[in-house]
C-alpha cells in the first residue's frame, strides 16, 4: 500500500466518501461505472472500528482507512460550569458518586433507627437509649439536607447537561458570534474542528496514490480534496478536483446553529478550490451555483438505481421481503427504505397503521438495531400496532430495486426542510424502478413530479389523517398508480447508466482541460489565507432557508476559477 504509479488506465481516479462505504449507494455506483469505463478508481471511506480494511468494488478498490476523532470532543464539555450553571457538579462522574452516597448515609441511618426500636420493644429502656433515639435527629436532619442540596445539583447538572448537547444557550450563540467576526470563513476550525480528523486521516493516503482527478463525495470530504489537490500541485503533478455535493448543506437540520455555521462556512472557504462540480438535482445545481459563484452550473447525476446487473450480482439470490416480514401475498404491505431520523417522517407511517387495519409496513434499514429504531418499534407496541410493524436491514444496492418490489407501496413520508423540498431522492427512483405506487409528502419537488406523473399519491407532511388517506386511495386501484410507469422513456431516463455516462464525460473533460495560467499576484498569495471570499448573489430561498447565516458578505457572484489561489494552502 505505498506509493503507487497510476497505471495505463485513463487516469487514476481516488474517490473520498467520510462513511465506510457500505450502505451509500451513490458512491458504490460511482465506483463500480468509473472502473468499468476504463478509469483506475480507489475508493476510501472511514473505518468504523478504527482498523484498516480493504477489498474490490466491481473493478474498483475500496480500502476504510482508520479515522481517530480526537477533535469531536467539544472543548466546552471539558470546561468549568461556573459560568452556565454555577451550582452544577463539574462531573457526571461525581454526581452520582454523591448521589449514592447520600444514599447510602440514609439508608445507614435507617438501620440505626431499627436497632434503637428493637431495642425498646425488647424492654431495654435507659438513658442511653433514649440518648441514642433524640442523637439520630442531628445527622437525619443532616442527611436529608445533604439530599435535597445534592438533587439541586444534580437536577442543574442534568439541564447543563441537556443545554451542552444542544448548544442552543447564550454562551453557545455568543460563540458562534464571535469565531465569525474574527475568523471569517475560516471559524469552522473553532465551530466544527473534527472536520480536521478527516484531513489527518486521509491526506498520507491520498498523497501516495498521487490522483489525476480527485472526486469529493459531498462536504465533509470537499476541504479534504481541495488540500490533497494543493499539495499536489505543490509537488508538480497536475490534479484537478470534483466535488461531488450529496446536500444543501444550509437546508440540512442542523444539530445546533453552531453546527451549521461550521459547516456552511467550511464548505464556502473550499467550494472555490472545485474545478468541477456535480450534484443530485436541477434546483440544487442553481442554488449551487448562486451559492458559490460558479462559472458554471453542476452537472446533475441523479440518484438513480442500476439498470443492467452483472453476471456475478445476478448470481446473488434476492432476499424475500415478504418472506423477512412473515406476511403472505394477500397481505397490504408498505414499505419505507432508507435512513431513520425523525425528519424522516417514520412516526407517520406507525401512526397511520392504527387508522389502516390489516395493513403491514417494512422498515427498511441501515441498523435495525440502532437506538431511534427501538424507539419506533416501542411506540408500535405501545399504539397496538406492533404486531404489523416490521424492521428489516440493507440489502446491497443492485438488489433493492427487486427487494423492494415485493411490496405494494412505496412511502416517502419526510418532513418539509429546505434539502428535502430539493431533489428526487433515491428511494423515490427506487420505488418508481420496483413499479409501486408511491404515497409521498408534499414536500416540493417530489410531491410534483409525482403528481405530473401520476405515480402515486401527495398527503400533507406530517399529517396521519392525510397519510392514512393517500395510503387507502392507492390501495384501492393500485394498477392505476403502476400504469404510469408504461409511459415510453420514464423509467429509462432514472437509470443509473445513463446517469455514469456523464460522470464519464465529466471525468473526461477535466483531464483535457487546459491549466489555469497563473494571474498576476498568484504567485504570492497568501499561504494563510487560502481561497478569497467569494461574493455570490442572493438568490431566491426555498421554502425554510430563509437568510444566509454563515457570516459571509454578499456581492457580484464570480467564477470560481476567479476566486481559487492554484498554490495557496486553503485553511
């Protein structure tokens, strides 16, 4: 695994993703249709377990490289809590030490007080009895004193607690204020330093295996490229860079408001080092582009399922989803496939099953046992409907669309934020490739396309009634909802070939491209400073996105070859 020539191939391609690989779709067909076009692909992705693994992907290789995150402890869950909440224990550690303790004292002290009664029901009256009985008051009175001081500060280290995980407090807003005003885009270092285990992580690997083009798999793995690039070229190799953008970052949920000025900002500072850029949606290619200030607009690969299997995947046997959620073929069976979270509209789905009687639903999931699944699984039981739910794990990509097939709706039930009202997603192609009716929320682009198409059924997001009444609408002519799948080229257009053929063209062009010349004054920039600020145009938010909030000016859009210094080390 040391240094490595690129082969006769048309170029070595290295393909950064911050997940292990497995269970993300996009990249694995990304992979899999570059290296069978004659590209040489690595893929590398973050090991779970800290250890170092690799294999081949269709042609591609695939190596998980150990990730230490050292960097996502927040510095502020090691500091004092005087200053928040001033009565809190310092440690959860000694809250509960004490807590028990107290504990203990009163329960020592209850002991005491039966040996002084069973001592008098015994006859033993004195002086010294009754000396023992009224000395017991002073550490009762004591120990109940301690208890009531010791669950105030438990209770303010409990609210501590819950204000540090969401970092919604004054101080926490103070300090998103403060690392923008003297940091400018360069902040997230401060907001979101972990960002930094991933260039830690990556960056020998990428250097040895020395790229010709360099494909960043969404944010995270954006300000990892743009730096492999820049060193690159320090070295004299030219490489050029793809950044491959999954999300709208600004339109994601964010964990806290400094979480998304982190990242909005860390994905502003290296945006300019892209020298092309591809995303999952028309609309999301033109926020984009306004966004950054791009020359041009991103090239669009859908999230689009394979059309043609190979004879080894072929070869695989097709889990049974009826068979896995033990329900016959008379049975209704919806199901929903992809990631849990409560923006995803789960909650929906479970409700709706006390108001669809006989009716099942499958969830398809990535970790069926994780923590919000059992969550799930509980309000079922607790709604009576648990019986009819059904969690199931991944199957690997090139068998989801035959997978899900055996179902009789496809639900896509997610709540309205701005990422989710901007692209087809894939479990939407995926459902349309299995041919089942679709019952979606109204969330913007989905909820039109499938209303132009006629595929399926729109219900107000979040609203059990409306779900429960989309579902009953498309149980009750389901062939009606399948017969727009006939129509001549649909479902060929949502193919992930013809999605690859693009990808391959875009490949293509970046290596055929002429290098940037260097402009007067590059050949100093500022080694500190990193790319300029770009200065986009406002454009237009979708429904949710409201005002930029990343702490940047706003002025004439440029091109992004206009604002990247070829040389200069981005921060």
């Amino acid at each position: 695994m040391g240094s490595e020539e690129p082969g006769r191939a048309r170029g070595r391609v290295v393909m950064l993703v911050d997940n292990a690989v497995a269970g993300d779709s996009r990249v694995q067909k990304s992979a899999a249709s570059a290296a069978a076009a004659g590209w040489e692909v690595f893929l590398l992705g973050a090991s779970k377990d800290r250890k170092r693994h690799h294999w081949r992907h269709e042609g591609a290789e695939v190596r998980l490289l150990p990730k230490p995150s050292p960097l996502s402890v927040r510095r502020h869950l090691l500091r004092t809590p005087l200053v928040r909440r001033p009565l809190a224990y310092r440690d959860a550690r000694i809250a509960n030490y004490r807590t028990q303790w107290v504990r203990a004292w009163q329960a020592e002290l209850r002991t005491r007080r039966a040996a002084v009664a069973a001592d008098r029901r015994e006859g033993r009256e004195g002086p010294g009895l009754t000396l023992r009985h009224g000395w017991l008051y002073v550490p009762r009175l004591a120990a109940a004193a301690t208890r009531r001081w010791v669950a105030l500060r438990v209770r303010e280290r409990t609210v501590l607690e819950g204000r540090r995980a969401r970092m919604d407090g004054v101080l926490d807003r103070l300090a998103v204020v403060l690392w923008r005003t003297l940091l400018g885009r360069n902040a997230w270092r401060r907001l979101e330093p972990h960002l930094l285990d991933f260039e830690l992580a990556f960056a020998k690997e990428i250097d040895l295996l020395r790229p010709d083009i360099i494909h960043a798999h969404d944010c995270r793995m954006l300000g990892v490229g743009a730096r492999a690039a820049v060193r690159q070229r320090g070295a004299g190799r030219r490489v050029k860079l793809l950044w491959d953008a999954h999300e709208y970052v600004p339109g994601v949920r964010p964990h806290s408001a400094r979480w998304q000025a982190g990242m909005c900002g860390y994905e502003r500072a290296y945006a300019p080092y892209a020298d092309a850029v591809a995303t999952v949606s028309p609309t999301l290619a033109r926020l984009l582009q306004v966004r950054h200030g791009l020359r041009e607009l991103p090239e669009v690969l859908l999230n689009a399922p394979v059309g043609e299997l190979t004879p080894d995947q072929r070869e695989d046997p097709v889990p049974d989803l009826r068979e896995l959620c033990g329900v016959g073929e008379d049975t209704p069976l919806l199901v929903y496939s992809g990631g849990m979270a409560p923006q995803r509209g789960i909650t929906t789905v479970v409700d709706g099953l006390a108001g669809l009687p006989g009716v099942h639903a499958a969830l398809v999931a990535p970790d069926p046992g994780a923590r919000y699944v059992r969550e799930i699984e509980c309000r079922a039981a607790d709604a009576g409907v648990g019986d009819r739910l059904h969690v199931v794990p991944y199957v690997p990509y090139w068998q989801v669309v035959p997978f899900l097939s055996r179902a009789d709706v496809g639900v896509i039930p997610i709540h309205h934020w701005p990422n989710h009202e901007l692209a087809l997603i894939t479990k939407f192609f995926e459902y349309a490739h299995a041919r089942l009716p679709l019952v979606v929320s109204d969330v913007r682009t989905m909820a039109q396309t499938t209303r132009e198409t006629g595929q399926g059924e729109v219900f107000q997001a979040e609203d059990t009634e409306s779900y429960v009444r989309a579902v009953r609408a498309v149980l009750d002519v389901p062939g009606r909802y399948r017969a727009a799948y006939d129509e001549p080229g649909l479902l060929e257009q949502w193919t992930w070939e013809a999605q690859a053929q693009k990808l391959d063209r875009l490949y293509a062009r970046l290596l055929t491209d002429e290098p940037e010349p260097l402009r007067e004054g590059d050949e100093n920039a500022d080694l500190c400073g990193g790319a300029r600020e770009d200065r986009a145009a406002a454009g237009r938010p979708v429904r949710g996105q409201g005002t930029s909030r990343d702490g940047r000016r706003r002025g004439r859009a440029r091109g992004a070859a206009g604002q990247r210094r070829d040389g200069a080390v981005p921060r």
